[in-house]
C-alpha cells in the first residue's frame, strides 16, 4: 500500500534512505534541502506514525576564547618565541624576549614553562645573566597547535568529530584557550515500519498549507486540502525586535507615573553646585562634597548662576538662617564654591530647578528619572552611573502620612514587594527624613532610597510657602527586585543570548 506523506516528511524519508537508515539532523537537511526546522517538524510527524526513531545524543564541544582566538591566527606563543630564538642565533637573554616576540612580560614565565615541557628551549645562566637555549630548531605541529589551526574562525568543534585530535582539548582547556560544553545532537533512525513504507512506496499528500489571499478571495479555500500543522513541532527560533529589558521598564515607570498625575521634570546631567547642593540647604564642607562622593568637572570648571535674587536668599540662609527660623549654618558662603561644575550626583537638583519654574502648579505632582553619577567601587549594588527615579508633590496641608502611602504605592504596585520597613534617616534637605526597605519572596530585603518633606531652609529661599514632599528611589534597584536580577551589572549586559531570552515584564 502506498502511503501519503506530507512534503517534508516524504522528503526527510527519501534522505534517511539515502543515508542508509541513520543519519544525524543536519545532515538529513544537507541531504533533502530542507532546514533543519523543517526536518525536525517531519521527523516528529514521522515518529508519531512510528516510522522513524529520534534519538538524542550527548557531545562534548569546544570553542576558543578570546585568548585563543587570537593564538589560532598568530600561532602559540611558545612557538613565536621558538622561531625569534632561532632568528637570533638559538640564544637570547629572557630580558629581551617581549621586546622580540612583542609577548606581554607577564607571560614569559608562563611560555618559559611550556618550552621546557615541550623540550623546545631551557633556561641557561652564563656572563651574570639568564638566557634561553633552543634545544630544537623547528619542531613538527604538536597536537594543540592543530587543533587551534582547525579551529580558526569556528564557533565550535564537537570533539566526536575531531579524532585524534581530541584529547588536545584538554591540553587547550587548562590553558583557557578553549571553553568546553555539553550540547545535544538529534538523530533520526528508520523503523522496522518506515523501511517496509519505503519499499512499498510513499507518495506526497499535497494540499496547502496556508490560507493565501488568492485562496480566499476566490473561494477556493473550499475545495482544497489543508495540511495538518502540530503545534509542537520545533521552528527556528526567531528574534523580532524588542526594547532592551531595563529600558522597557523605565518606559513603563514613567507611564505609571504620568497615569498618578504626576507631570515630568527635567536638568542637566552637568549640574552647578548651587542647585546640586547649596539650594538643598547641603553646607559647602559637607562630607557628601569630597571627590570621592562627587565627580566635579576639570574644564570648564564652573558656570554662572542665573537667578541673582535666589543665590542671594540661599547665601543668607547657610550664613545665618535668614528669615527661616533657622540658626543657618554659621559659615562663611562661596560663591566661587557655588558655581563649580559638577555631574548631577542625585536628582534633587532637578527638584530645586522645578520649585523655581515660572510654570510651577500648585497644588501639583511632579517626578524625574534621572542618571546620576557617584565615583562608587562597583560591585553587585553598585555602579558609578545610575538612575533615580525622584518626586515631589506640593501643596497645603500635606502630612509625613501621605509621604508614606506614596512610597507604599510604588514598592508594592511597581517593584512587586510584599512587606515594607520605614527607618527614620538624614538628609540635609528634609525633615523628617524616612528611608525606605522592602522585601519580596525570594529576593530579600533591599533598601529602596530616601524621603522626607522638605525643610523651610530649602523652600523659603526658593519662594514655596507650602509643604513638599519628597522622595528619591533608586530606579535600578526597583527593576531588580521586579527582575529577580541579584547583580546590577546583569542590567547593562550585551550577551545576546540573554537579552534575547529575557521575557517583557
């Protein structure tokens, strides 16, 4: 009996035939000219139908590191070394070996030891000095060396494919020339049943297997046959477009925000002192003003102040407090202080430049995600470049209590958090001040940022005459906690296979 079978599995049957019963995936689509999609799509028909097998085999690979890369196209360095002795006679001081060979002096110790163990050179000491010995002139490719050459401009070589060559993998791995692995390779094999359907005979079943434009226009879609299409057949995986992980999420952030009501602000990255400290009511010795916590810019080094009347209140206020109800800070104010160049260090600043606006609402509700720059030691929390998210919401009557249910609403509906913790904390420019931790299963405890309501030292100077309320939190600790990434750095990675695989939260 003549059995009907779909084109590629008609075409994936003729080319296991051909390869004698057994043959890996790939090279059944070398064979048919289908992908290997394609193939594998018919192969998990086939086998439902019990004509063929698919079996999976383990392979051990290798692929070269950058390391090794660069020695599969100029050769091991122990060679180079080799070939600059015998330029110069079999002998040359060790002293002179990077300049020779253009090997990092860091290595030499390291290539020193492969050419004794290759019996290639030895180390002699004669005149007051140490020298390196050709013991040979030109030794025939060793085992490591072929395999570099054989993988120059390979992704990878799976070792089942290298023969004797493979236990030079090892040699290469200690060395960290090379990166080894485990994947999976497909084979498909002819059943008892598939052999008896090829010798009585398979046939294509035709039919389409899409509905085109043509076909329904027409109405022909009536009379034709469609193919049966199976949802869990493998298809090449594809990579439509998508906004890097961490950039989706700021998008999101701000949508959620201006859903809140809240109207955006914006500053410069390179910021005066006057707005990144002085109009915060931060005294120019404040600690938080080294270098170690503030990058401040070396040409040009300053800037002008454009709003004479506001520097002159802020000069007040840190002298003596003005009409603040505040003692001040009881220092002498600088100008020259005041107009250096700085990169914003926080987004308050931001802030400050809002409460001075000729278009400033009040009552209103206004937020920044702003980059910030700190010289911090980067780590796992840490990076000298990051975000803040920031607000502010002015206006009468407001209280500690609507602070408090702000931040409740952003680390439970934005970052996913299932417990809080308030702890009072300082900050020169509020009072009270209140930092913010939350908690998520699986992640733990993570300090957010700080809040407060903004002190009369800042406000009054600044012409707000009704309370503001104030927070700032970290906007990549946010997308961690909602990410469950445990490593800031994971945020900014360009390794393709994991920005391709990370789901649009």
């Amino acid at each position: 009996m003549v059995l009907d079978l779909s084109e590629n599995e008609q075409k994936t049957m003729l080319a296991l035939k051909e390869l004698n019963g057994r043959a890996s995936a790939q090279d059944v689509a070398s064979a048919s000219g289908l992908d290997i999609a394609a193939v594998m799509r018919g192969a998990l028909q086939l086998s439902e139908r019990g004509l063929i097998a698919i079996e999976d085999r383990r392979r051990h690979f290798a692929r070269l590191t950058e390391e090794g890369a660069s020695y599969a196209e100029s050769g091991l360095p122990e060679r180079r070394v080799l070939e600059a002795l015998m330029r110069a006679g079999g002998s040359i001081p060790l002293a002179d070996i990077p300049r020779a060979t253009s090997i990092q002096a860091s290595l030499v110790p390291i290539v020193l030891g492969w050419l004794r163990t290759k019996g290639w050179a030895r180390v002699e000491r004669r005149d007051g000095g140490s020298f390196l010995v050709a013991e040979v002139s030109a030794p025939e490719e060793g085992p490591d060396e072929a395999l570099l050459r054989l993988m120059a401009g390979k992704k990878s070589v799976h070792a089942d494919e290298l023969g004797a060559l493979a236990d030079a993998i090892s040699t290469l791995s200690r060395r960290n020339l090379v990166e080894t692995g485990e994947d999976v390779a497909r084979d498909l094999v002819l059943t008892d049943a598939g052999t008896v359907a090829l010798r009585e005979g398979i046939r294509s079943e035709g039919g389409v297997s899409s509905l085109t434009h043509q076909l329904l226009t027409s109405g022909a879609w009536r009379s034709v046959k469609l193919r049966g299409y199976d949802i869990r057949a493998p298809v090449a995986p594809t990579w439509p477009g998508k906004a890097q992980p961490y950039v989706e999420f700021l998008s999101d952030l701000r949508q959620s925000l201006l859903g809140l009501g809240f109207k955006e602000m914006r500053g410069p990255l390179v910021e005066l002192a006057f707005y990144n400290c002085d109009a915060l009511y931060m005294p120019q010795d404040h600690p938080a003003r080294e270098i170690h916590d503030i990058y401040y810019v070396q040409e040009p080094s300053s800037g002008e102040i454009d709003v004479p009347d506001t520097l002159e209140k802020v000069r007040r206020t840190h002298e003596d407090g003005w009409i603040t109800g505040s003692k001040g800070w009881g220092y002498a104010y600088s100008l020259i202080e005041a107009r250096r160049l700085v990169l914003r260090s926080h987004n308050t600043p931001v802030s400050a430049r809002m409460l001075l606006n000729k278009d400033l609402e009040i009552p209103g509700k206004y937020y920044s995600i702003a980059r910030c720059f700190r010289p911090d030691v980067v780590d796992r929390t840490h990076l000298t470049e990051f975000n803040q998210v920031e607000g502010i919401v002015l206006g009468e009557g407001l209280c500690l209590k609507d602070l408090l249910g702000v931040l409740a609403t952003f680390a439970v509906e934005i970052a996913g958090a299932t417990k809080l913790r308030f702890a009072p904390d300082y900050f020169p420019f509020t009072e009270p001040s209140i930092e913010l931790n939350a908690y998520k299963e699986g992640y733990g405890w993570i300090e957010f940022g700080g809040s407060g309501i903004f002190r009369p030292e800042l406000t009054k100077p600044l012409g707000i005459e009704v309370p503001v309320l104030a927070w700032g939190l970290g906007a990549d600790r946010l997308y961690m906690m909602k990410a469950k990434i445990d490593d800031i750095r994971t945020m900014f990675t360009h390794d393709l296979e994991y920005l391709r695989g990370k789901e649009v939260l």
